[in-house]
C-alpha cells in the first residue's frame, strides 16, 4: 500500500507547506484545498477551494473572507515567523 501526502488535504502541516510555496502579496497567502460543500476537507474530493491565510492573525480565509480556521501556530503575535519573512536578508549597519 503506497500513501501519497497530497498537500491539498488541510490539515496544519499542509498550510504550512502550501505557504512556504507560495508568494506573500497584499498581507496573505493564496492557497488551496479539497472542500465539500465549500467547507474543508480533511479527505480528497472533486472540489478544491481557494483560501487565504492571514498570518498577522493567524486566520485562513474562504473566498468570501469568512474566518474558517485559526491557529496561534501561524499567528505572529503569537511568534509565527512566515516564510516570507525569513526569505528577507538582513539590513547592513
């Protein structure tokens, strides 16, 4: 039995490897999971959905910006530093 880690099924990990792969732009990052019903989900099915993690708050975000999920895991008030943020050289003295 081979198991295939498909990084469209939410779950936390697969946010954060998601994110690690996508651009930063305008405070979020875009990206996408299997949904049922508009609603994620943790198994696959024929509806992906695109979402939007707000890192200063530690939210994802449906189409509409209704908060779906947070986590303090991916919130940097709370410590999370985003990929982003570490991709930054440091400013020379």
């Amino acid at each position: 039995m081979v198991i295939v880690n498909n990084i469209k099924i939410f779950s936390e990990d697969n946010l954060l490897t998601q994110i690690e792969n996508s651009n930063y732009e305008l405070g979020f990052y875009k990206v996408e999971f299997y949904t049922e019903n508009e609603k994620l989900s943790s198994s696959m099915t024929n509806e992906l959905s695109v979402f939007y993690l707000y890192p200063s708050g530690g939210t994802l975000r449906d189409k509409n910006f209704n908060i779906v999920f947070y986590s303090s895991k991916f919130d940097t008030y709370r410590g999370f530093i985003p990929p982003h943020l570490k991709k930054e050289t440091p400013k020379e003295k």
